[in-house]
C-alpha cells in the first residue's frame, strides 16, 4: 500500500511542476537572468551556457532543470552526484549524448574527485579523455563529445570544488519563498487538484510550508485528503484539523523539527552541540539533520550556529514552555 501512496505522491509532483518560466512561481530575479539566458542562447542558435542551481531542498531545482530543457526545446538526462561514482559511469553518460541535450545531476557537490576532473574537461571543450591500456604502455585518447548544457543542483555550494564552479556560466541561488509566493504556489497547486480552499484556508497552508514549495504541495495533498474523508469544506479550521492530524504545528515544525528541539534543550541544557551528536540523539541521519532541518530552525531564529555548536535560543525555550537559563 505504502508504494501505492508514493507512486501517486510522485505522479502528483509531476502534475503540479510549472512547465515553462512564465508559470515558475517566485525566485523572480533567478527567472528573469535564466529567461535572458536562455532567449539569447535561442536567437543566436547555441546551447546555452552551463546552470548551477544552489539553495536548500524543496525550492525547484529540478524543476527550473526541467524547465530550462523545455525552454531550448532540448531532451534531458537526469541524473545525481551519489550514482556517478566511476569516471568510466561518466563517460557512458556524456558520449551518448545529442547534441544540444540538457544533463541534470542532482546533489553534483557528492561526485567523487576523479569524475569532477573529467567533467572540466567536458564542460568546456566538450571532450572526455579516455584510458586505453594498462600500465606503462597505456594512453590517452581523447574524444569529442557534442555540445550540452549541463544543469547542476546542490544544497551545499560550498563543498564545490572551486574548479568546477568556475566553469558555469551561471549560478542562480535560490532562496526561501515569501508567505505571498507560496499563497500563489497553493492556489495554482489547489485549482490543479480540484481542491476548493478559501483566502484564510490558503495563507493558514502557506504559513505552515516553511516558505518551501515542495512543503507547501505535500501539505494541500494531505489537507485534500482530509477534505475527503470528513466532507468538510476548504476553510481555516479545516485545514487546522488536518495538520494537526498530520503533526504539522502552528509554526510549521513537524515531529523532528520538534525532536531535534527537545533533544537540544533536555538532553544538552540547549547547547552547545555538535550537529552529529543532535542527530545520534533523534535517531536520524547526520545530512537530514543538517540539510533539511537546521535551516529553517536556525531561519526562524529557534537555534543559533557557534564554534562550539549549535545552541537553542531563547524562543526555542519558550515554543516549549520552558524558561530560558539567565543570561542566554
């Protein structure tokens, strides 16, 4: 049953993906420099320059890859950093390229070493050297490649190599969406799904989405289910009922943003911590901890990053009815 929901979540996600930069809700400075980009590419006949995407998950990277590829006209491979683990994997992907295609690799800052430096080298003079041979007597010989435009997406630019982040031709760096924008995201995900939700119903969903799209979708998917199940109209409590069915709390915390809190405050007095001893303490992986659930806490102002570790501020103490220690 369980593959039978994610199927449909994904199906769902497909569905409510934006198909061209004029439907993209939000981030109105990077669709603006990607529409110029891309236009110019177009009058002039060439493929357009290598994209970075950078900011956390959930904000449409894959989206504006996909995006960038319907714009050119062009196919797409997707791909993501944790599956090219050999240089030899690489090269299988960028020699069967056409020309003009669009390559999208997802979490590029986790490709080993070796294939970063085989992919300078495909970036800008659209070749791959390859290894024949074994030992002394072996040799390179190099081979051409066709054009492509290599879309690259990451949650952590800064564990990019500077070499490879110099040979994009342009960097978008998302950001987190405006409680507007994502009113915007819902409404258009609500009309698609045929889920009726008044003006309060929309900006309660919207302030609970962490200003993240992906968050904001996930959320009207289970509130629609509510909606069916209890035959209620689209209405402010409504959609409170259904959160709190589904753990999300007034703020947007859901049941590890709350654990991740709790473990800081009662476990470590409130900090300092390391950010692998917080996730050894909810029984989480260290990168989920790190990459999903630090920034926003850290975002809405509930931890603070030290040297020394990360620390619960004096909000964080009060969301859960405690008394912050004097002098913090």
């Amino acid at each position: 049953m369980s593959e039978e929901v994610d199927d449909e979540d994904v199906a769902l996600d497909g569905a409510l993906r934006p198909a061209s930069l004029a439907e993209f809700v939000g981030q109105e400075k990077v669709r603006r420099q990607l529409g110029v980009m891309l236009s110019a590419a177009r009058i002039e006949g060439r493929t357009p320059d290598h994209v970075l995407l950078a900011g956390p998950p959930g904000l449409g990277k894959t989206t504006l890859a996909m995006i960038v590829a319907r714009e050119t006209g062009s196919p797409l491979r997707l791909s993501s950093g944790p599956t090219i683990s050999h240089t030899g994997d690489l090269a299988a992907v960028l020699s069967s390229l056409t020309e003009g295609e669009t390559l999208f690799i997802d979490e590029i800052h986790r490709l080993p070493r070796g294939v970063e430096e085989l992919l300078y080298i495909a970036m800008e003079d659209f070749r791959i050297d390859i290894m024949v041979g074994k030992g002394p007597g072996a040799t390179t010989v190099p081979l051409e490649i066709a054009p492509f435009t290599l879309v690259g997406a990451t949650t952590r630019s800064g564990l990019l190599p500077a070499p490879l982040r110099d040979r994009f031709g342009y960097t978008a760096n998302l950001e987190y969406y405006e409680v507007s924008e994502i009113e915007s995201v819902v409404s258009r995900s609500a009309a698609l799904l045929g889920v009726d939700l008044d003006t309060q119903a929309v900006n309660e969903l919207a302030r609970r989405s962490r200003g993240t799209p992906r968050i904001a979708n996930r959320l009207l998917r289970r509130v629609r289910d509510y909606l069916v199940v209890h035959g209620e109209a689209g209405s402010r409590d409504a959609v409170q009922a259904a959160l709190t069915v589904f753990d999300i709390d007034d703020h947007g915390l859901d049941r590890l943003d709350r654990a991740v809190l709790v473990a800081l405050i009662e476990s470590f007095r409130g900090g300092p911590a390391g950010i692998a001893t917080l996730a050894s303490a909810v029984g989480e992986e260290r990168d989920t901890v790190e990459s999903v659930v630090e920034p926003y806490l850290v975002r809405v102002g509930l931890i603070s990053r030290t040297p020394r570790g990360r620390i619960a501020t004096p909000a964080a103490w009060e969301l859960l009815g405690k008394k912050p220690p004097s002098g913090l």
